[in-house]
C-alpha cells in the first residue's frame, strides 16, 4: 500500500482531474452533444481516460528528471524519500504515456497523433523544457493547449475551425509556468504583473469567443475572482509560500475555464459536472502535492 500511495503522489491526483475537465471542454467546443448512452458516449470516456493517463505519466517523468535536485530542495517527495524506486516510477510513467496513446487511437487517428505530440512535449519539458527561460513557459503552455485539441479531435472539421481556441490555455499555463518559478526561493513583482496581464488577456479572450457569452460569464468571473485574490497576495510578498498557493491556484480552477467553454455551449448540465471536479480535485489537493 505504501508504494501504491507513493506512486500516486508522484501523479498528482489533483492535477489529473482538471486533464478530464481540458476533454469535456474540448468536445463542447467542437458541438459534441453530452449526455446520450449511445455510441456518442465512447469519444468521451475514451479520451478523457486517455488525458488522464498522460497527465499522470507526464508528471511522473516530471519528478523522475527531477529526483536529484529534489534531493535538496524536497526531500520528503517519493522518490528522494526512497519511498518507491526510480525504476520503478519509470516503468509506471511509461504505462501511463502508452495507455494514454492507446486509448487516444482507438478513438481516431488524430486523436492518437495528437496524443503522441502531448506525449513528446510533456517529455521534452520534464527533460530539458523547464530550464529554459523563455520556451518553457511555452513548452509547458503547448501541453495544456493540445490536451484541449485532444478533446477537439473528437470531429477532424472542428479542429481546423476552432484550431486557434488552444491559444488560450497556452497563455494561461505559460503565466502560471512564469509564476511557479518562484515557488522555492521567492520571485519577483515585475513577473507576478505580468502574469496577471497574461490572465486578463485569458478571460477576455474567452468571452469574446464564446457563443453564449452570459452563460460563461459566471464561470469567468468565479475564475477572475480567484485567481486574482492569490495573485495580488503574492505581487505584495513575493515569497515562495504566495506563489506556490497562486500556482496552486491558477492550476486547480483551469476547471472553471473549462467549464465556462461547456456552458457557452448551451450544456448547462454538463458545465455543471465540469464544475462539479473542482471540489473532488481541491479534496485531493489537500492529500497530494499540486505542484
């Protein structure tokens, strides 16, 4: 039970949660209609089980190229711990990454292509994308964005007409990316600030963008409200402890961006159960690591 507990942290549970809420907003932006106990419902379960996977796998390798360093800087992490092996993390993180795969091309070709660039990006940024100052952000920003187009894939003519829609968790995540820099030894003002541009320029992207503007409008506002409250802490003390609860943050309530693109929809029922994650991935937060 230990190693099982180990390796889960190593996934961040949290985390996996708000991949699922990226495919249920993929699909409704694209017109795929919920709630029919048919054939429809197969693309659902299949990709988001398949989101699922390589958010888990991804993070797993993210703590594998990381074991070294969080020697020092978090000793109590499973593996520098020496609660699982590192061999042990690898040969899980690669199940995941290939069930991921898997379940993506079952659905369709695309959906496995875009499965295999999610794959390659994750793994590039575990490996040598986080320390590079300016592609990173980028780099971490592009698997947010193609994990939406994951949820897109679902119609082949929806991903050439919505294509440009995954800029805006690739900005979103970029920010959050800039922020989380400072989680260990604290950051900088200037940054925060300009994280914070990035954020308005999130929100107003996606309410120009939605169909049915007022009934995102209250899933925007909730995220604004949020993210903003964190983010003007930290921008006063800069120390590590704010950002990491603003990354934290900015991480967590992805799901109400996600739900807001379900809600412009017409699927109030469906944002609903989109919302309905956050309060199962904060309930995770509090037992395993977001970040």
């Amino acid at each position: 039970m230990s190693k099982i507990r180990a390796f889960a942290e190593l996934t961040r549970p949290a985390n996996v949660v708000t991949a699922l809420s990226d495919i249920m907003a993929g699909l409704a932006i694209v017109g795929f209609v919920f709630g029919r106990l048919d054939y429809q419902f197969y693309p659902a379960l299949f990709l988001g089980l398949s989101s699922m996977c390589l958010y888990a796998g991804g993070v797993v390798f993210n703590d594998v190229f990381d074991h070294e360093l969080d020697r020092i800087e978090r000793p109590e992490r499973a593996l520098p711990s020496g609660r699982i092996k590192r061999s042990e993390a690898i040969s899980g993180g690669i199940v995941l990454l290939s069930f991921g795969i898997f379940l993506a091309f079952w659905q369709s070709r695309l959906s496995g292509i875009v499965a295999v660039f999610i794959t390659a990006l994750a793994l590039f940024y575990d490996w040598k994308g986080k320390h590079m100052r300016i592609f990173g952000p980028i780099n971490m920003g592009l698997c947010r964005a193609y994990n939406l187009l994951l949820g897109m894939s679902v119609y082949e003519l929806g991903v050439l007409e919505h294509f440009p829609v995954i800029s805006i968790p690739l900005i979103y995540i970029a920010a959050i990316t800039l922020v989380s820099r400072g989680e260990v030894h604290g950051g900088k003002a200037i940054t925060l600030y300009f994280a914070g541009f990035l954020f308005l320029i999130v929100h107003a992207s996606q309410l120009f963008l939605a169909e049915k503007v007022e009934f995102a409008l209250v899933f925007v506002l909730a995220h604004f409200i949020l993210i903003f409250r964190k983010l003007s802490v930290a921008i006063k003390n800069p120390m590590g402890k704010n950002i990491g609860f603003t990354v934290k943050t900015g991480v967590l309530t992805l799901i109400l961006m996600n739900a807001a693109w379900v809600a412009s929809s017409g699927q109030w029922m469906v944002a609903l159960f989109v919302l309905a994650l956050l309060p199962v991935s904060l309930g995770l937060a509090k037992k395993f690591a977001v970040t």
